[in-house]
C-alpha cells in the first residue's frame, strides 16, 4: 500500500512537471487542448498529441497523429469534432509513439521512476519536441519516433 501511495506521488509530481515544463513549449507551438490530449491545425491537417502513462506506474510514451481537418469518423460511424479529436482516435497503422529508449517496450519509455526527477523527465520531453516538428513536417523517420505496434501499454 505504501509502494502505491509513492508511485501516486511520483505521478503527481510528473504531472505537475509536464503542466509547468512541456505543456508551455507545446503552447508555443500553437497546440490547443489540455492534459493529456493536446491538437494543432496546420492547414489540411490536425497534429495530434496524447500523453499515455504505462498502467503499472512510474513512465509514459506520448502518441502522435495527424487527422484530416474537420470531423473525423470513427470506424462505427461516430463523428468526433476537431477540438475533441485525440491520437487515440486515429487507427493504430496511423499513430507514432515518442519516446527516448531505443525499442517498443515500457522500458525504453520517458521513466520517472528510475532515478530521474519529474523535471528531468519533462526536459528529455522537451527536448524530444523539435523531432515531432520534423514528423509532423513530414519527415516521418526520426530517431525517437517509432510506429505504434499496439504492444507495450
């Protein structure tokens, strides 16, 4: 019970780090929404970002996709307005995931529970950002930017 209470804190802290650190760097990159979902129109299309923390605690990857402008349909016919779109909303073959380790596993995941501080983690978030720029550019093979491959949440 103590171990959860410590990793409830640890998340608190990541949360209040990504809102002070990461959320003010995506702003001043004209994105809208709030945590953890995060859109940008950019002419034809909407750049979307989502935070997903790994559910056994103490990390997270951060998903990215692009949608076309205006409503989008889901596979069963709902529509979702732009300014309620999500990366979880784009098909899996459509999204990428951000993240500073070199595979698909949790491990390799932004990590607030292996020694860095929640600051620390948001700086390696921040930094990370100028290859999303490039991704959503276009140039979709950056070094940090895998596609998703649906394991490892």
């Amino acid at each position: 019970m103590a171990q959860e209470g410590a990793m409830s804190q640890e998340r608190d802290e990541m949360n209040r780090a990504i809102a002070s650190l990461v959320v003010p760097a995506l702003r001043q990159r004209g994105f809208t929404g709030s945590f953890p979902h995060f859109r940008r129109l950019a002419g034809a299309k909407t750049d979307l970002l989502t935070f997903q923390f790994d559910r056994h605690g103490g990390g997270f990857v951060i998903e990215i996709a692009e949608a076309p402008v205006g409503p989008f349909t889901l596979p069963w016919g709902a529509k979702v307005l732009p300014a309620r779109l999500t990366a979880h909303d784009m098909p899996p073959s459509q999204r990428s995931r951000v993240q500073p380790g070199s595979d698909g596993s949790t491990e390799s995941w932004f990590r607030f529970d292996r020694g860095l501080s929640s600051s620390q983690v948001a700086e390696q978030v921040i930094s990370l950002l100028p290859q999303t720029d490039q991704w959503w550019l276009g140039s979709k093979n950056q070094v940090n930017i895998r596609p998703f491959t649906g394991a490892a949440t």
